[in-house]
C-alpha cells in the first residue's frame, strides 16, 4: 500500500526532483547497509596492518647513538 502511494506522490514530483528522491532513497540503503558491517577488530584495522608492513624509504638507515650525537 505504501508503494502505490509513493508511486503516486513521485509521479508528481518534476524529473529533477524524482531524482533527488532516488538519491536519497539509495543513500538510506547505503547507511542501512553500512550500520549491519560489523567494526573491525584491532588485529584487521589499518594501524595493524601499518605495524605489520611499515612504510620502508629507499636507502634510509637510522643514525646511530653516537652518530646522533656527533651531529
């Protein structure tokens, strides 16, 4: 019953604003769908996978103690 009078009521509405109406019909199933995700642990989130392959430069080699300290 709800269909036919959505129907009705975009049939109304200019073909812009059905549009705008689709548009956000779509993003309420994106949120609806985004909210049922279930959160990612600790161990599958972006910082874990940065602490497991850390970003490497080229020919970079830490300086060491006395090194650092000469400088």
């Amino acid at each position: 019953m709800i269909q036919a009078e959505l129907i009705e009521t975009l049939e109304q509405l200019p073909t812009a604003k059905q549009a705008e109406v689709l548009d956000f019909a779509k993003f309420l199933v994106q949120r609806i769908q985004s909210d049922q995700v279930q959160p990612k642990t600790l161990a599958e989130s972006s910082l874990a996978q940065w602490i497991n392959h850390p970003l490497g430069v080229k020919d970079f080699h830490p300086l060491s103690r006395e090194e650092a300290n000469a400088r």
